[in-house]
C-alpha cells in the first residue's frame, strides 16, 4: 500500500522511484497484475482505471520520487491495437497518464 511504502521512505530518509508499475490491456488486470494474459478479454477500460488508480494514490511527494511505467517501448511500431500487452501507448491508460503529468506539471509552475 502506498503508507507501507511511505512509511519505508520516512524510516530510511530517502524517497522511494517505483521501478516498474504496469498492467495489461485486459478485464480486472488489477487481481493478477503480473499473470500471462491467456484467454482473458482486450479491455482498454479496465487498464485505464488501474492506471487511474495509481495515479490518485501516488501523487507526487516528498516520499516519491517517481514511477517507471512498464512497459513504454522506445520505438512507434509496437502493436497496440487490440493488444493485452502492458503498454498503456495508443490506449485509453495513455490519456489517464497524459492528464496525470499535465496536472503535475500545471501544480509544479
């Protein structure tokens, strides 16, 4: 939960990066976040509201220093459409983190 990992930053001193949050483009992505997607239905929705999720709870802090997104490919070509992968690129997750940073950014001027 984020006071656990609030509460390891404040014992440590130190602010916490989280290295790698992510989920994949299927329905209740959130109850096995790192399972195979198998024969699980495309839902860009679902997707989109655990990026949501992370978002509201995470806020930028004195205790967070950052999230690495899983998986945000260097390169264009990587398949989205109708996709289960992780990427929220060219999904609906991607508009939920889009508004995430321009928030930040708007509060951080």
């Amino acid at each position: 939960t984020a006071e656990k990992a609030q509460a390891i930053s404040e014992k440590f001193d130190r602010p916490l990066m989280f290295t790698e949050i992510g989920f994949r483009s299927i329905q209740s992505p959130w109850k096995h976040p790192h399972a195979e997607a198998g024969g699980a239905a495309v839902s860009e929705e679902d997707q989109a509201l655990a990026y949501q999720a992370v978002c509201e709870v995470l806020q930028p802090s004195d205790w967070m220093n950052g999230i690495f997104w899983w998986k945000w490919p260097s390169y264009t070509q990587y398949p989205t459409e109708e996709s289960k992968s992780f990427t929220p690129m060219g999904k609906q997750a991607q508009e939920v983190l889009a508004d995430w940073f321009q928030k930040n950014l708007e509060a951080a001027q």
